[in-house]
C-alpha cells in the first residue's frame, strides 16, 4: 500500500501525541495479562482441558475449568461459559429471565438498553419479560453519567434487578467508567441491599485493573466474539457473578433439573483457553488503534467521542460526519482495508432487531466479530460512525491512513 507523504505526516504526529496514554495502556496490559496468567496456573490448565467432548457433557474438565477461569479473572464466584451462547443480546438475555420473575421490576439507569435488547424486555407477544408480567423503568443518563438521586427515588420494593450499561451503544457518549460504576453501586446499597446490580459488560473487559464485579456488581454479562475471546474465540458468551445468581441463569440455560452440570461441546475448547489469555493485549491492541483514529479525526476537525486525551472506558470510538454519504464512506473504506472480504461493498440494511438501517463493515475471520477492526452505524442523524476492534495496533494504523485518503483528502 502506498500513502501520500502528507497522511503519514499526519498520522505519525497524532501517534506522538499519545505516547504517554499508550504506555499507561501498556501498563494495564501487563497487569491483566498476569492476572489471566496466574488463573491458568491456579487452575492447572493442560492440554487435558481442550478435548473434543459429545453427548451430556457430564464430568466436562473442559467447560468446567473455562467456567473457573473466568470467574478468577473477572473477580466473581462463579460463571457460566458456553459457545452455545450466540451473542452478547442472548448472555444478557439469559441473565434477565435467569434473575426475574414474573410481578418483579426492572429498573435501567444508563438509559434506553441497546436496540437488539429491547425487545428482550418490552416486546409485545414475542416471549419478552413484558409478556411474563415483568415490569420495567428506565432512568435516563444526566450529562453522561448516572443520575444517582433520580434512581434512589425509582427503587421500590418490587425492584428486583438494576441494569447497567456500561457502552455507548449507538449513543453520542462516553462509556461509563468503573469508577461510575462504583459511584452508582454504593448510593444503590445504601437505599436496597437484596437487589440484583447488573452490568452488560459487552467492549469493556480489560481496559482497567478491575472489573464492575470488583467494586459490588452481582452479575456481569458479554460475548467471547468481543474483547475476551482474544480475536481467537469463534462464539460464544458468558456470565460472571454471585453464585446464588449465577446458578439461576444456568437453570435458564438449561433446565432447573441440571443447570451446568451438562453442555458437550465436540470442537473441544482450545480457542476460548487462548482467546482468554491473549485478550489483555488484543484489547490493548484495539485501544490503541481507537485512540489513533479518534486523535487523527479530531485533529482534521471532526467530533469524536472520547475527546482525544480522554480515558477510554470502552474499545468503540464515535465519530460524526456531516452527511449520510460520508458516514457510509467511512464503513466503505473500513471493509476496504480489512484482511477479508475487502472486494466487497457495503450497504444500510433492515438488520435484525434495529429501528434503522444499518451499515455493517466487517472483514473479519470471525465473522461479525467486533474485537477484529470493524464499523457500524444505524443510517439516522446525527450520522455517527461507530468504529471498534483491531487485532493488530499496525493494521488500525494502516486502516486509518485509508480512510484519511478515502474521505478526507
């Protein structure tokens, strides 16, 4: 590939810029990184734990261990791992029924919960938590963060579980960080000690030396096809938590009969093993590479979300554009420079679960995988590029050098 003198110039000065965020970045890298390393010793992970298993899964060394491993590593009791969860929607979907019961009440207080999760909750004759008599509330975000007071005064005594998002979703904010995480939890336990705080943990994992669970959650939720799978996994999801909370969603895995003490899988579990262990430097692959285009972006004069300088609480960087053709542009020339599929032209869409159309670019080996350099956006105003990913920091950088000669120049 070849660039003009000029855009390299520009991208090699925005990278200086972030020399001193880079090696704070590296920092936690290298203190995640241990903390994954000394799960897999305590656990005596071997390579007796990757076999193929069939039929019931009893006695699975495999599962079972996978389970123990995240569990360590994301500070819970507990946890359920399974490629027969298929997305982050269908984690976090496991954990509302799993928790809930009819006449109970769920209170969000990050907001309106991502488009594909709406339903989930609200839906009408389609299996939702509505239908089974499970009320909801939502209190939205002030100024970007949790509004402490307007939530202390939507707790009742039928609230059973409170909903945290912690990403942006296709919002024009930040993520939330731990520390407002922390904030929220504390004011919660003062007014209710028995209910359940949840955190959809989805592009969050490893960006900090603590996770929601270290200071109070009880459940946290996500998807292997995102930062814990390391780019290696190719499916997945998991939960992590309380265990008394933890075992309830496994009833809803499965069956209240047998929970977790079942579940073969016959590919065997090397890639969610190695996934999880190269994570904390995949994810910090991706950070870099988000703060690099956010920097470039920034300094060519568009808005991105987070500010360049900022901290980042998620690996997903915002940028809005003025049109609808720019927007599209930018998730052409993201697939354009993908190791897969680059021939291939994307278009908005009716996807699934979304209000609007939405563009999608995504060449990557693991297919929709948004730890792997990808973009998306629903087609309304304002015209938001959602970029996330990048198994590699050299391949965002080269991605961002082709998007600054695709559209800007």
């Amino acid at each position: 590939m070849k660039f003009d003198k000029r855009t390299i110039e520009i991208v090699d000065l925005a990278q200086k810029k972030l020399n001193k965020q880079f090696e704070e970045i590296d920092e936690i890298a290298l203190y995640n990184q241990a903390k994954v390393l000394k799960a897999f010793q305590d656990n005596n992970v071997g390579q007796r734990h990757f076999s193929q298993t069939n039929g019931y899964g009893y006695d699975d060394i495999g599962r079972d261990t996978l389970c123990k491993l995240f569990a360590q590593a994301f500070g819970g009791e507990s946890a359920i791992v399974s490629p027969l969860i298929v997305s982050g929607t269908h984690a976090l979907s496991l954990a509302l029924y799993g928790v809930l019961r009819p006449n109970d009440e769920m209170l969000a207080i990050t907001g309106s919960p991502y488009d594909t999760l709406k339903e989930v909750i609200v839906g009408d004759g389609n299996g939702s938590l509505k239908d089974f008599g499970i009320k909801y509330k939502e209190v939205g975000l002030r100024n970007g963060k949790i509004d402490v007071e307007t939530v202390a005064k939507n707790i009742t005594d039928a609230t059973k579980l409170i909903f945290i998002g912690r990403s942006r979703g296709y919002e024009w904010r930040d993520a939330l960080s731990i520390s407002d995480i922390k904030n929220a939890v504390e004011h919660i336990r003062k007014i209710k000690l028995d209910v359940c705080i949840m955190v959809d943990n989805c592009y969050g994992e490893f960006l900090d030396r603590v996770e929601p669970l270290d200071v109070g959650v009880d459940l946290i939720a996500g998807s292997l096809i995102k930062n814990p799978g390391g780019g290696i996994a190719s499916t997945g999801g998991y939960i992590c938590g309380r265990k008394a909370y933890v075992d309830l969603v496994a009833n809803r895995l499965t069956a209240p009969s047998i929970g977790m003490e079942v579940g073969s899988y016959s590919y065997g579990y090397k890639d969610f093993y190695q996934g999880l262990f190269l994570a904390p430097h995949i994810v910090a692959n991706a950070l870099k590479g988000s703060m690099l285009m956010g920097q470039v972006f920034s300094d060519l004069g568009y808005d991105t979300m987070p500010s360049p300088g900022d901290k980042c609480n998620d690996i997903i960087r915002s940028i809005k554009f003025d049109t609808k053709e720019q927007l599209i542009g930018f998730c052409r020339a993201i697939q354009e420079v993908s190791p897969i599929d680059s021939n291939v032209v994307p278009f908005p869409w009716d996807m699934p679960g979304y209000e609007h159309q939405v563009i999608m670019a995504a060449g990557t080996f693991v297919a929709g995988a948004s730890i792997e350099l990808s973009a998306d956006s629903p087609i309304k105003e304002p015209y938001i590029a959602y970029m996330q990913g990048g198994l590699t920091y050299e391949h965002v950088k080269i991605a961002t050098m082709h998007c600054v000669e695709k559209l800007v120049k």
